[in-house]
C-alpha cells in the first residue's frame, strides 16, 4: 500500500514536471496561468489527474480535439515508477534524496528531448543545490 502511495505522488510530481518541460524553455511562468489547452481554452482538473486524465481524454483535448503528446502520460508513469524503485531499493534517507533529485534529472531530460535545449534558468540550478 505504502508503494501505491509512492507511486501515485511520483505520478502527480510527474504532472507538474510536465508543466515544467513545457513551459520553461518558452520562459513562461509555471504557476500562472492555470494548466490550459493549446487553443487555450482551462483544462477541468479532473482531466488533469496523472496517467487517467491522458488514457480518458484517449490523447485527445476535449475542448478542441487537438491531439495530447504521448509525452504527458510517459512524464508521470516514469517518475511514478522512479519514486517506486528508490522507496523499494533504498534506505528511507537515500529514498527521500532520490525522491528530490531525480525529478530534476526528468526535467532535463523532458527539456532536452521537447526543445534540444537544457534550461539554465535560475531555479533549475537552485532546486539542484548548486
């Protein structure tokens, strides 16, 4: 049970991940505006619940039936999956360690494989302690 837990915050840390491969490289805020579709129309919170929101829209917006990057859903599951593996494998410190760093590792690997480039931005390099 405890790893259900695990995997379901990975998977909502996953989801404002994906806020931030989006919005970052464009040096747009990641807190406002609200999560929104590219016709811009809000998108309803429960369309964005982590993996279930993707697989009930079938990768596709409600608002305007623009298709939704795979990329979404892939963002959580493997995050989801990383809290997992270093809940399961590694003392409660490293754990929570793990749990701090390797989201930053997801963000720049989801900047790099969207835009090709890696964000310098401030914030990155203070959320990694550097």
């Amino acid at each position: 049970m405890a790893a259900l837990s695990v995997g379901a915050f990975g998977a909502c840390v996953g989801s404002f991940l994906n806020v931030c491969i989006h919005r970052l490289p464009k040096g747009e805020s990641i807190v406002t505006p609200g999560s929104h579709c590219a016709c811009g129309q809000p998108i309803p919170f429960w369309y964005n619940i982590p993996l279930f929101g993707w697989l009930f829209l079938r990768g596709r917006a409600k608002c305007c039936g623009a298709s939704i990057s795979v990329r979404y859903p892939l963002v959580e599951l493997i995050t989801a999956l990383l809290f997992v593996a270093a809940w399961t494998f590694l003392p409660p410190a490293k754990a929570a360690v793990a749990c701090v760093y390797l989201p930053l590792l997801v963000l720049l690997a989801g900047c790099d494989l969207d835009d090709m480039t890696v964000p310098d931005d401030d914030k990155v390099v203070a959320l990694s302690g550097g």
